[in-house]
C-alpha cells in the first residue's frame, strides 16, 4: 500500500468514526476508496505540534464491516 494512498484517505476520504478517548492522542478512523477499492485509516493528531501519526491502515473486510465499510457486523 502507497503511503499516497493513506494520504489521500486522510485529506479526502470521509471520517466515520472518532476515538475519543485513544491515548496519548484522540484518533479517528476515515474511509477512502484508492483504485475502486475501500481502505481504512486510523490517525491521531497532536494539536500542540499539529503533527499526524498514522496508526494503521488496512483494507476493510466484508467479514467485518457491511457493504458500506463504514459499519460494523454485528457477532
């Protein structure tokens, strides 16, 4: 996966769920299509640095997530 990918996900894609409570850092996870296909960010950002960390990024799985990779199936 291309580091522009996980860019563009960031500064285009839509932010579908925040994480709040995540230390050090409040992080968010956002959904962006690259090729036609979903990919998932999860970021946290220091305000005091304006300074971005990615944490993860992965392709969402219809295992896990409904057909709009922005909600979880439930067990």
């Amino acid at each position: 996966m291309a580091q522009s990918a996980v860019l563009d996900v960031i500064l285009a894609g839509e932010r579908i769920r925040d994480y709040t409570d995540d230390r050090p850092f409040p992080s968010a996870l956002f959904l962006g299509y690259v090729g036609g296909r979903p990919l998932h960010v999860v970021a946290s950002c220091a305000e005091s640095s304006r300074r971005a960390f990615i944490i993860t990024a992965y392709e969402p799985s219809l295992d896990v997530f409904e057909p709009d990779y922005r909600t979880k199936r439930k067990p």
